[in-house]
C-alpha cells in the first residue's frame, strides 16, 4: 500500500523526509562530482577534446542514460502483458494497480533523460574534454538514482525523494555550468 499522507501532520513528515533525503543526495553528488573532476582525470585516461572523441563519449553517455529508458518501457511492457486491465494500452484505461509504480517509472525516467542528455551534451560541448569526468560520474549517479527511486516508489514521495534527488542534481549542475560557461564567454 502507497504512502499517502491523510492528514497535515503526516504531510510534514512527509516533506521532511524528502528534505532529509534530498539534502543527503545533494551532499553525495557534490562529493562525487567533485572528486570527479579533481581525481578521476589522473587516474583515468579520458579521451581527447577533438570534436570526434566529444561525439563518441557523448554517443556512449547517451546510450548508457537511454538504457534506463529501455529497461522502464521493458516492464510497462512485461506487466501490460501479464494484466487484463492494462493489455488494451494506455490509450483505453489509466494504469492498474498491476503496472502503476512501472509507468510512473517510466514516465520520470523519460523526463529525466531528456533533462539529463540536453544538460550534459551543451556541457561537453561548451567545455570540452574537463567536462568528461562530470559526465561520467553523473551517468553513475543517474544509475544509483532510478535504481532508489524504483525501490523507494512504494514508500512515497520521502521514499523516492533521494532517488530522485540523486538522478536530477548532476543535471541541474550541468545545466547551471553550461549556463555559466556561456555567460562568462560573453
């Protein structure tokens, strides 16, 4: 059963929570991004910046990003398979109960590779092979994110507050960058 607060005492808590969690993933991407890009380069060889090495290692981000897309389409579709109420599609019916947490999975994971795949191309583009170990690190946290957003969807909005902080911080940081390097380029 769905974490719903009912009453405002239990919507606090739940605001707190997702406060808490998105405070704590805050603090673990601004870790990992920055020792990304202090640490990551002198013990990883990352491509050069030619204009062909920024297109495969965007190529290969993109697909890495896009596999969470596949793998939430992959169980809308298992479980539209398995369930009579949900096989006519989605043009027919909202989702049952059946494939609910998988669409809205879905759906968020859809938002959040558009958000993250335009943030980190402008950013690979506009600075360039610095920016490699940023996108690196932020595809991994991408990853850790949906994983505890799936597994915290169950428990509610605090449940997947961190999972969701998690995937979307390293965009925002790339979005704010890129608009910084373009500012400073004036």
């Amino acid at each position: 059963m769905p974490v719903v607060p009912t009453n405002e005492a239990e919507l606090r808590l739940e605001q707190q929570k997702i406060y808490w969690r998105s405070g704590v993933a805050f603090i673990l991407c601004a870790i990992s991004l920055c020792v990304a890009h202090f640490l990551l380069p002198r013990i990883i060889d990352f491509p050069s910046d030619d204009l062909e090495s920024r297109l495969v290692f965007l190529a290969v981000a993109n697909l890495l990003l896009v596999a969470w897309v596949i793998i939430g389409v992959r169980m809308v579709s298992n479980g539209r398979r398995g369930s009579a109420e949900d096989i006519g599609g989605s043009a027919y019916s909202r989702p049952s109960p059946n494939i609910a947490v998988a669409s809205a999975f879905l759906q968020n994971t859809l938002e959040q590779f558009v958000i993250a795949s335009v943030t980190l191309s402008a950013l690979l583009s506009l600075w360039g092979a610095p920016a490699m170990p940023f996108v690196a690190v932020s595809i991994l946290l991408f990853s850790i994110g949906r994983v505890s957003f799936l597994m915290g969807y169950p428990k509610g909005a605090g449940g997947r507050a961190f999972g969701m902080a998690l995937t979307a911080l390293p965009s925002v940081a790339a979005f704010l960058l890129s608009i910084g390097i373009i500012i400073v380029r004036l």
